[in-house]
C-alpha cells in the first residue's frame, strides 16, 4: 500500500485570480475535518477500537490508492467483492483478527465454547492444536509466549468471554505446548476454567492432543492426518481438514516413526486409516511401508508446497468421506503466502464455520500457474443470469506488504462468475445485464 502525503502535490488554485482564490485557513480546516471525519468513519466500520490502532498523517484520496493512508489506520479488512483480505503479517494479530471475524461475540450464540492457546514457537504443535477447534471448543486458536500473554490476545479473551464446553466439562480455554505456569494462572485470573496439554516435542504433544480428544468425544478417530515435521509447507495445507473434522494430525519425520505416534496408531487396532500428506521428499517411501503396520495407508502428493495444497484440496475419499473434494464451482477458498507457517494456522478457524474454506498457497507478487489453473477448472458459470449462482470466494490473510494488492485483484477476477456461453450480453464483460 502506497503512503501519499501532501508533498509534491503543488497548488490547485495558483491558476486562480487572487480574488478567486479560497480563504486558505479556511481551505485547510475544511480538508482537514473531512479527512478527520473520513477516518472517524473507516475506524466505525472496522471496529477495531480494541487491537487496531491510528498515528499522524494524512488520508490520500487520489484514484487508484488506497482509501486511507496505512500511516493513519491499520484497516483489519480489506474487501474486494469476491475477497477479503485479513490485513497483517503479525501472526497475533492474525489470530485475534480472525477470532473476531469467526466469532462476533455479539451473544451467546456468536461466542465459542472455549479457546485454544498456543506459544507461536513450534509450528507442529501449533498444528495439531487445530485439532480441537471444531470440538470440544468450537473456537480459535489464538498465540501466546512461553513466558507471557500479547495483550491482543488478552484483550480478545476477554472480548470472546467463552462459555465453557458442555463435552468438556466447562473448560474455557485449552493451553497447548511448552508454556510456564504463570501463563496458565494469569489465563485462569481471568475467571476462565483451563486445561493445559504441555509439552516440547511435536509427536508426543499430537498424540496427547489425540488421547485428550478421544476421552472428551468418548470415540476415537479411526482416520488420521500422518505428516513430516521436517516440512512445514507440504504438512499445512492440512490444517484446515483438521480444525473442520474430527481427524487428527499425527507426526514422522525423514527418519522413521516416533513412538508416541506408534502408541497412538496401536490404540487403533489395525484398523487406522493414515493419509500421509506429503511426497516422498517429505515423507519416504520406506516411512510409509512402516506404517502399513496400523492400517491402510494412502498418500496425498504434489510435486510441490503449492501443488500439494491443491491436491488435498481436490482430495476426496468416498470410502471415509476424509477430503473436501472441491472440484466444481461453488466453494470458499483461504489464501496464505508460501511458507508463512503462523498465518497459515491462524486463519484455520475458516474452515471450521461460514464458507468452510480449504487453505492454499499463494506468492507475493502472482497467482502461480497452478494455482489459476485450478481456480478456472472450479469457476462458477450460469446459463441465463448471474444470479442464478453458485459463487466462489475467498479469504486472504496477509497484508499488502507480502502479498501484493494486484494478486488479490486477480483472485478476485479468478472467482467471478461468467456464463457458460461465451459473449453472452448478461456477462459481467459486457457493460450491461440484460
């Protein structure tokens, strides 16, 4: 996003005669208040009053940039018709960000049962703490420090106020991985009721997240999510399968099968069915034999982070009913740059209410090739009018900075409804709706 001021700007009234000209305090106050109303008003709309915040500066009004200069006010959303954009690359904010946009909070109906925490310094653990969105908490994953709580999240437990889960016998928040007990005791000084799921190593935290799951649901998963903690970027596009249903993620690495994955897999009594998320490069081959051991084990591949995304986005298991198998037209997509592992589990929660949305890899400066590709195989296409639908949309979480204002241009254009029929006078093309 551009920053414009008023330098260079130069005088539009020295054409003028000098009695032509306006009272120049008068002039300036005029401009002033109605950049000051302006922003009053983006700052309504946002509601950011809690997380979001304003300096000095000016607003730009010119064609073509933004509404507001970002030196005034961090706009938590940035909209086009077929996106919306959660504008930061601060994985806290992110989180908080999406928890207000899941979750309103307005009622008891719009507030979650509960919370999940998670230090935001092992992306694994962070993972498969994802695994208790959907239940017992129906509620997001928000980030806190091994030694402390960011006051966004504060600020937005204390919004959220949970409500307790009835599975879970009330408890409100759920802290996961490596985190000192005054971090759990400052959460419960909130009045919230807490459990903590604790420990270091990605494999044993996944398996415990597993045992404590199947104790609150009292049945236990029989499929589950196998992927590398050696490779972040073929492992999340997961993530959002495992905030939306019921399976779990459970950890190998390059060298074989930890035993606390082995001890989890065994309580399934051969009967598991493992889908191995990843190629060989992330999971080998010699790996994956070992698990046949369990169960059936099916692998889920793309050659690339990118094309592995769309694979299990295009995934589907009619035998389990594991994968969104979102192949035609009508679904809601959620976009994260390449490799950022924070926001790519922040934005999980979309795919757990609304348009439940799978995660895919974007870039910073252009929708890869893969990715339009298979955005043009699923776009929605009417016969006589556009309001006959269906209609795809998106999430992008990311600020302008990392991901440019053109790629989210053309994702929306990607999701646009056309006609089946080329040239048809209802096309969006034409100018007119006949």
């Amino acid at each position: 996003m551009n920053s414009i001021g008023t330098d260079g700007r130069g005088d539009h009234t020295a054409h003028l005669r000098p009695e032509e000209r306006p009272n120049r305090a008068y002039a300036v106050t005029t401009t002033y208040a109605r950049r000051l109303a302006c922003v009053l008003a983006v700052l309504l709309l946002a509601g950011c009053t809690d997380t979001m915040s304003a300096s000095t500066g000016e607003a730009a009004f010119h064609a073509g940039e933004p509404l507001v200069n970002e030196q005034v006010i961090h706009a938590p959303w940035i909209a086009t018709k077929n996106t919306v954009r959660v504008n930061t690359n601060d994985p806290v904010k992110a989180a908080v960000t999406i928890s207000r946009t899941v979750w309103p909070a307005t009622d008891d109906n719009q507030r979650p049962n509960g919370v999940v925490l998670v230090p935001n310094d092992d992306w694994a653990i962070a993972m498969a703490a994802a695994d208790l969105i959907h239940f017992p908490n129906n509620g997001p994953v928000l980030y806190i420090k091994k030694d402390g709580i960011p006051d966004e999240t504060l600020s937005e437990l204390k919004r959220l106020k949970p409500k307790g889960s009835p599975e879970n016998g009330g408890v409100q928040a759920i802290v996961v991985g490596d985190v000192d007990a005054s971090v759990t005791e400052e959460i419960k000084e909130l009045g919230l009721q807490v459990d903590v799921i604790k420990g270091d190593q990605p494999a044993k935290v996944a398996a415990d997240i597993d045992a404590y799951y199947t104790r609150v649901n009292k049945e236990q998963p029989k499929s589950v999510v196998i992927a590398s903690t050696d490779d972040a970027k073929f492992a999340l596009p997961a993530v959002n399968w495992i905030a939306h249903m019921p399976e779990p993620v459970l950890y190998v690495s390059n060298k074989g099968i930890p035993q606390a994955t082995a001890d989890a897999l065994a309580k399934r009594r051969k009967q598991a069915v493992m889908y191995v998320i990843g190629p060989e490069q992330a999971v080998p081959e010699d790996v994956a034999k070992e698990l046949e051991v369990f169960g059936r084990v099916v692998r889920i591949q793309g050659k690339d982070p990118m094309q592995q995304a769309i694979a299990f986005a295009k995934y589907k298991d009619n035998k389990t009913g594991f994968g969104w198998g979102i192949t035609t037209a009508g679904h809601n997509f959620s976009f994260v740059r390449e490799g950022n592992e924070w926001l790519a589990i922040a934005q999980a929660p979309f795919a757990h209410l609304g348009k439940h949305a799978p995660l895919l890899w974007m870039s910073g400066g252009q929708v890869p090739d893969d990715v339009r590709t298979y955005l043009e195989s699923v776009r929605p296409r009417y016969n006589t009018t556009p309001v006959e639908g269906p209609y795809n949309a998106a999430w992008l979480t990311g600020a302008e900075g990392s991901v440019m204002p053109s790629v989210q241009s053309e994702i929306d254009a990607l999701l646009e409804i056309e006609p089946k029929k080329a040239g048809s006078k209802s096309s969006p093309h034409a100018g007119h709706h006949g």
